[in-house]
C-alpha cells in the first residue's frame, strides 16, 4: 500500500494467495489457530514452509519494490 501497487500482484485470487503462501508459508493451525475452520480454507494447498518472518517482508517491501 506504500507503494501503492499490490504487495502480492496475481493473476487470479488463487495465484495471489500462492505467493503469498511461497513468502509466509502456508497457514496451519500452529501458525494461525483456527485457520482449518475458515469457510475458504483448503487443506489440499500445497504446503511451503515460511521463507521470511513478517518483519522481514515488512522491511524489504517498504524499502524496495518487489
């Protein structure tokens, strides 16, 4: 929003959360409990693992364009 283009831009709303899950990881329910209980959540999405912590991805984006 900073700089005021997607943070996360996709070519649908599945593509845009895919990268997101690529950078932060796929939720799970030790990472986000209650996750498997929202109405859109898919337990058969690929499963990555976090890259980055949130301040990182906070800081890069503030700092440069991805």
């Amino acid at each position: 929003m900073v700089n005021q283009k997607p943070l996360f831009p996709g070519d649908s709303e599945i593509d845009e959360l895919f990268k997101i899950f690529r950078i932060m990881g796929t939720p799970n329910e030790e990472t986000w409990p209650g996750v498997a209980s929202l109405p859109d959540y898919k337990s058969s999405f690929p499963k990555w693992p976090a890259m980055v912590n949130h301040e990182q991805v906070i800081f890069i984006t503030v700092n440069t364009s991805i």
